[in-house]
C-alpha cells in the first residue's frame, strides 16, 4: 500500500430523484454533513439515476446518498445500483425518504445492495455516524486504478493526484487525441460570488455540445470553499444544465485552505486532463474571489484564456481601480446584462481597460437567458479557431 501523506475529508455526493422536488430533507442532512467535515457534491433534485451515477464516477465520492419522496424509490435505488455494478465502482448508496420508504420497502432494496436507509425522525447524528465508517473503511485499502481511461478511472486519477500518491501525476498512456491537431484550449472563469460565473460556463458548454462533433469533450473543473472545519458544499452541479451530459467530464474540488480561489492541485489536474488528449477545453472556474485575486498566476498564467465575469453593481469606478484581474484578464464579461446600470458598467470598463496594450475584450452577457447573443460572441471568440477547424 502507497504512503498516504494526509487524510483529505470523504467525499459525498447526494441527489433527489427524478420526479421529485422535496429537497428541505436533503439539503439538511447535507448541512449536517460539511459541519462535520465532510465534502458533499450536491447534485440537486429532478436528477435522473444516469446523472447521478456519471456524477458519482466523475466525482470519485466514496458514497451516494439519495432523497427520495415521491416514491418510485425502489426501482430508482435499483437503477443506480446497476448503473454503478455496470461502472464497475465500488461506490455505496445510502438514503432516506421519511415515511414514504417502508420497513417492507427497505428491506427489498438492502437485499438488493443499498447499504443504509434512514426512516423518518432518525437523529442526524446517526446519520453522521454512518458516514463517518464510511470514511474510516475508505483509506484502509490501496488504491486500485482501473485500467482503462473512463470517467472513473479519470476521477480515480484526479482523487490520487490530491492525494499525492506517488505515479498519480503520470499521463495515461496510449491515449489518442480526438483532434490531433487541435490543442486543448484552458479557460479560467473568475469574479466575484454572485455574478454568475457557473451559469455562464453551463451555456459555454451548450454551445460546444452543439458546434463540435459528437465524439468531442469538454471538462470543467470548478470549486467551492471549505469551511473552516475542512467541510465543503460542492454545488456548481446543481445549477447546471446543460453540463449533466456524458460529453462534459466535471470535478468539484474545495478549496482545502488555499487562498486565491482554486486549490492547491488544481494545475496540476488540469495538466493531466491536457495530457489525456481527451478534451477540446477545460474550463476552470474558481470560488467568487475578492479584488485582488489573480487565480490563474500572473500573465500568461497557466491558463490560455483568462475571463473576468462582474456583475454591473460591483461599486463605484474607484472599485475598478483596485481589481487585479483587469490587469491581466483576455476577456472581461459583464454578465446580467438586464440588470440596472448594466450599460454604465460597460463604459466605466472600457475607460479602465483602454490603457491595456495587450488586447483584452468586453462583453456583455445574461447567460440566463436562452440564446443570449452576448454568450454566442463570448463563444465565438473563445472557440472561433477550434470550430473552423472542426
Ligand atoms: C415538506 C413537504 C413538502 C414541501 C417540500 C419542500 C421542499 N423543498 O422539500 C412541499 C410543500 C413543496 C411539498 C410538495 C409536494 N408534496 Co410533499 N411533503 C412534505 C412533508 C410534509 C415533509 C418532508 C420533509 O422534508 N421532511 C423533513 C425531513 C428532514 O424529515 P424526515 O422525512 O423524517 O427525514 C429523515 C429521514 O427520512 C432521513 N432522510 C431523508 N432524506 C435523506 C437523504 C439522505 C442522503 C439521508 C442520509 C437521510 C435522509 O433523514 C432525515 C433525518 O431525520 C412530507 C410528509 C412527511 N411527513 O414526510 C410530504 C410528502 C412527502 N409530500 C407529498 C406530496 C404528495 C407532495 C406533492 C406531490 C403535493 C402536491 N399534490 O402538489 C408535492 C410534490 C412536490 C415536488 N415537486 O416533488 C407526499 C408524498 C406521498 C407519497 N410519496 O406517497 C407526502 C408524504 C405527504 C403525504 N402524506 O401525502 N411537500
């Protein structure tokens, strides 16, 4: 068994089924959880077990838990349990559904695998306490790394390279570029919390899944802070759309101490995600960051597209004066566009970014808005070189 240098805190990752919209349960429980020290990749709710199975794998979590209300619950622990066997992941599913899981019904579905169900008025402590063998069983054997480079084996990889198992920075081998000539385009997405930076990335992606070919991908590396206790709530994936596809390959990561917005190993996941030649782009976006953030190093960084997102109510003009990433950013985007003082925003900008001798762009986003015209120029200048080529 490899040296471990540190315990990382376990990884969670809880749904609500299709179907289902009672989430009040889950979103306790998962509170419940990253107090007590655990990283919880919450997925949202309406999640079809195809999801949250790819989520699972992607994400590398020791562990689904699974909210179910509204019923179906048998079939749809059943579902995922197939999904996993079919994965090949040793991944355990646990849930709760309050009264509407039956003793009767619990019993069937630990017959067929799931390890744990909670009835209704459990303390939340034992909840905790569950979760907790879990973690202690989860560094009691050495980590086996599948053999092929499939979504798991991908989120097995990211997993040792947090870890800092030895080998785990190596490129997989044998991998073929799906465009050899095309080199995978990094883009880091900062700004400040709230200005919509995951919901901007979610449409990037609806416009790569449409301009490249099927047999492209693209990945996402996204973060969130850890509490103070190590505990996170990785919730970019619940926001998200457009990227719950099997052509997005996506890793929530927290912060585990590091100042600045991503983690200490995000570079290099993003290196190893180059090196498998898989991926048209990887996309990173960093935790909402303050003004003198520069997430990505100082220019060139390792990014090859820096993008600043700001809401339009970021202050007065002195404020622009004092942001680091106007200094280095390519793009600059000022998203929610139908917001007021939206406009203002766009010329006090292009007075603070005229002085830029080294190119930088402006754009004007509401990427919550479907087929915002802003996000498909913001896309095109991204990806215009990549999609000619295609
Ligand atoms: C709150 C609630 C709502 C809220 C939901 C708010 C929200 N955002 O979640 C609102 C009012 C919106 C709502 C709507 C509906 N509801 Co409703 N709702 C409830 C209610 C009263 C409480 C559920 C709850 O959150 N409990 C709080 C949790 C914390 O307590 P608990 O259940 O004891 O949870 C423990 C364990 O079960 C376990 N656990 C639960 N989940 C998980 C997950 C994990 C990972 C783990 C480890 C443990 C765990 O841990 C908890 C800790 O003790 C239940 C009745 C009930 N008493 O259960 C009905 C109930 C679930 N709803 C019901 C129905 C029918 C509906 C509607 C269809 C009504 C309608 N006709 O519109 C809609 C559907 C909404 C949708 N989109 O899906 C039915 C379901 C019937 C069924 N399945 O056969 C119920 C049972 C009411 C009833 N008796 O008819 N509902």
């Amino acid at each position: 068994m490899p040296d471990i240098p540190h315990m990382p805190p376990t990884r969670l990752l809880t749904a609500v089924p299709i179907c289902d919209g009672h989430d009040s349960a889950v979103n306790t429980v998962n509170l419940e959880f990253i107090r007590h020290g655990f990283e919880v990749v919450y997925l949202g709710y309406h999640r079809p077990a195809r999801d949250i199975v790819r989520a699972a794998l992607q994400e590398d979590v020791r562990a689904v838990g699974i909210s179910s209300y509204n019923g179906g619950h048998v079939e749809f622990f059943t579902e995922v349990l197939r999904l996993l066997a079919e994965a090949g992941a040793p991944v355990r599913l646990f849930g709760g559904g309050g009264g509407t899981i039956t003793q009767a019904d619990a019993k069937i579905m630990e017959q067929r695998g799931v390890d744990r169900i909670f009835f209704a008025g459990t303390p939340l402590r034992e909840v905790v306490a569950y979760a907790r063998g879990i973690s202690e069983e989860a560094f009691s054997g050495p980590v086996e790394m599948p053999p092929s480079y499939s979504d798991r084996a991908l989120g097995r990889a990211l997993s040792a390279l947090e870890r800092g198992l030895p080998g785990a920075s190596a490129a997989p081998t044998g991998a073929t570029r799906v465009r050899p000539a095309v080199k995978t385009l990094r883009i880091g997405v900062t700004g400040p919390g709230g200005a919509g930076k995951t919901t901007l990335i979610d449409e990037l992606v609806l416009r790569f899944l449409h301009a490249f070919d099927s047999g492209s991908r693209v990945a996402i590396l996204s973060h969130d802070p850890s509490l103070p206790g190590g505990g996170a709530l990785l919730g970019d994936r619940a926001t998200m759309i457009y990227s719950q596809h099997d052509r997005v390959f996506m890793r929530s990561s927290a912060t585990r101490g590091q100042a600045g917005g991503v983690n200490a190993t995000t570079e290099c996941a993003s290196d190893y995600l180059v090196r498998t030649g898989f991926f048209e782009a990887v996309l990173i976006e960093t935790v909402g960051t303050g003004q003198e953030a520069i997430p990505f190093g100082a220019k060139p960084g390792y990014v090859d597209r820096m993008i600043l997102v700001l809401p339009p109510d970021y202050g007065s003009r002195l404020q622009l004066q004092k942001i680091a990433m106007l200094d280095v950013a390519d793009c600059v985007v000022v998203n929610k566009a139908d917001r007021r003082g939206a406009k203002t925003a766009v010329s006090e900008l292009e007075a603070r970014l005229r002085d830029r001798e080294d190119g930088v762009s402006l754009f004007l986003t509401q990427a919550n808005r479907h087929r915002d015209a802003g996000v498909d120029r913001l896309f095109e200048s991204l990806f215009r070189r990549c999609v000619k080529g295609a």
